[in-house]
C-alpha cells in the first residue's frame, strides 16, 4: 500500500525530471535561435521525425530497444552505489562476442545460433563490466574510471579484429567480419518493421525492477548501495552483491550488443560504436535508475536520436545537434538532482501535537 509519504516522493521523481527536461528544451530553443534556427520550427521536425507517423515511431522503437538494454548496465549498479559508464565498452564486446557465436554455430538450426549469440553477448558483456565490479572491490579503483577507460580498450579491440583475425576479405571500404546467414538474424515484429531486439529490453527492464524490487537480491543491494558500511555490519557480502551486479548490468549491455549485430548490422564493425552505451547513460539519469522508468525515457530519447536526420535537412543544422540536446539535457539532469528534497509541496508536514491543561481534580 502507498502511503502519503511514499505518493508525495513519487510526485517529486516525476515532476523534477519532467522540469528539467521542459528547461532542457528551453535552452537547445535558445542554442536553435543562436545559430539562426527556428526553434519551434525545429522541435516540429524532431515531433515528426519520431513520433508524427507510424513509420517514424517505428524507427524510434529500432533505437529504442538498445537504449533500454544499455541503460540497464548504469541504472543496476547505481542501486549498488556505483556509477559506471562503460556501457558502450560493454555493447562492443557483446557485439564481438555474439558474432564470434554466431559464425562458430553458423551450421546449427536458426534458434539454436541465435540463442548461442545471445549467451556469447550476455557472458561477454557481464564480465568486461564484471572486471569493473572486481577492480572496485578489491583494489579499490574507481568503478567510473575503469569503465570509462575500458570502452576505449574495447573500441581499441572491435578495431583490431575486424582489421585482423575476423575481417572479412570482401570488406574492402569499410572493415568487417564475416556476415551473419541471413536465416540467423533477429526477425522483425509481425507488421512492422521493429526487430526482436525491442522484446529483449522490455523483457529485461522488467525482469531487472522486480529483481531490485522485489526480491531479497535486491533488498540486499539496496541496503548496501544505502550505507554500504552497515551492511558490511549487518554481514551481507558486499564483495558477491557488487560482482553479481556488475556482471548482470554488462550482460544487459552485452545483450544490446547482439541485437544490433543481429537484427541491424549483420556483422561485427565500427558501426557498434554508434553511442548507443553513452546515451544509456542519459537514459538511466533520467529515469533515475528505475529499470520500468526506463522504457518510456529510451523511447523519448531513441526519438531525439531518430531527429538528427531531418535537422539536417529541413534545418541546415549538423547533424550531430541532437548531441547537444543530449548533452543539455544530461546537464540539467545532473543539476535537477540537487534540487530533490529543498521544495516543501514534496515533504511530508510536520505532525503537530496539541497539548491541552488537564483539569486537576482535588
């Protein structure tokens, strides 16, 4: 049961985040006006461009699904009182990993490889962010440190082997692996044209809420991600927590990495570099690390994405502007979190207790 104090906290998680996106638009208005745009006429084109057709929220849904995935491998973690950002390391290794599955079982039954490919993502991508969990519990690294620096070593690596021991020799302008048969990539839901991918991170993002939830894994996470000192008190092992965490929330990300290997590119290339992990990381912010809150933002943000293409041409604008909507808006996330728990509508009032002079009988 939701008591007053619990619907008061709820109000204050959905109205600071919607004012900071609200304010988030303001400022890209002003950044549109700067370099000669009109605002409104821009927020137009990107309303169209992912959500005015069906076919353009379809394309939304397309990048939805890995941002739901990849916000995962930042939101689980920060329940844990870690902020890891090596989201986009993780989707690479996943992608890696799930194309290595799915050339090494290419004669197996569709299913059979695409099952394969899905636990070669999900092992790979949990242990490159497992590595981060390890490096935090038992050398004391800074987990947003090592995370940030691995997605480099991980790009560093799809580089190598898609130039070296993977690549395929027909790939000549742009290096690749070998393709996957096209019997073993991810179909598309019936009627449309969003892939299978968009299942797994429903899927995923709900399994992850009743996980935290739900779940005595999840209290045990929660209570150390709260004071991780009287949890070490209480006797939770805090060692098992941060590496079970670690190694699901890379899984996640892994998974994503094998839906755009599977479902998009057809191969490993340097086309997975494509920033789905860093906006991962705006999404889980934005949601504040609510794997359900998830989904709605990775739909909102997938169709930011969508929009870069008709700036460009209906604007004049780069391209990459939708980068700096996204970098506004990760701002003034940041700063909104400051501001939960300073607004008096969102506390519970003070009990005030009247006390009145009992009558003295002699």
């Amino acid at each position: 049961m939701i008591n007053r104090h619990n619907w008061r906290r709820t109000l204050e998680a959905i109205c600071i985040p919607l004012a900071a996106l609200f304010f988030s638009l303001v400022l890209f208005g002003v950044f549109c006006a700067a370099v000669g745009a009109n605002p409104f006429g821009v927020y137009a084109s990107i309303y169209k461009a992912a959500f005015g057709s069906w076919r353009a929220f379809q394309n939304t849904l397309i990048r939805a699904a890995p941002l739901m995935l990849t916000s995962l491998c930042t939101a689980l973690p920060a329940r844990l009182g870690l902020i890891i950002i090596g989201n986009e390391g993780a989707l690479v290794i996943g992608g890696i990993g799930a194309v290595a599955m799915g050339l090494a079982f290419g004669n197996a039954p569709p299913l059979v490889v695409q099952l394969a490919m899905a636990l070669g993502g999900i092992i790979c991508g949990g242990l490159w962010i497992g590595a981060v969990g390890a490096l935090r519990h038992y050398r004391g690294v800074n987990e947003t440190i090592s995370s940030l620096l691995l997605n480099y070593i991980a790009i560093a690596l799809l580089n190598h082997l898609v130039g070296g021991p993977m690549r395929d020799p027909s790939s000549l302008n742009k290096p690749s692996s070998y393709p996957l048969a096209e019997v073993n990539m991810l179909g598309t839901l019936p009627g449309t044209r969003v892939h299978y991918g968009l299942i797994y991170g429903l899927i995923a993002c709900i399994i992850a809420y009743f996980l935290i939830q739900r779940t005595t894994f999840g209290f045990a996470a929660r209570t150390a991600g709260g004071n991780i000192r009287a949890a070490r008190i209480a006797g939770l092992p805090v060692g098992k927590l941060t590496m079970a965490i670690c190694f699901l929330a890379g899984s996640c990300a892994g998974l994503a990495g094998m839906v755009e290997v599977a479902a998009v590119h057809g191969r490993a290339n340097e086309s997975l570099n494509s920033n789905y992990g860093y906006s991962g990381i705006l999404v889980a912010f934005i949601a504040r690390h609510n794997p359900l809150a998830a989904t709605l933002v990775s739909i909102l943000v997938g169709g930011i994405l969508t929009s870069g293409g008709i700036l460009q041409r209906a604007h004049q604008l780069p391209d990459a502007t939708v980068l700096v909507f996204q970098g506004l808006v990760f701002l003034v996330v940041m700063y909104s979190e400051s501001l939960y728990g300073r607004f008096a509508i969102f506390k519970e009032p003070a009990i005030t207790v009247s006390s009145q002079p009992s009558a003295v009988t002699v």
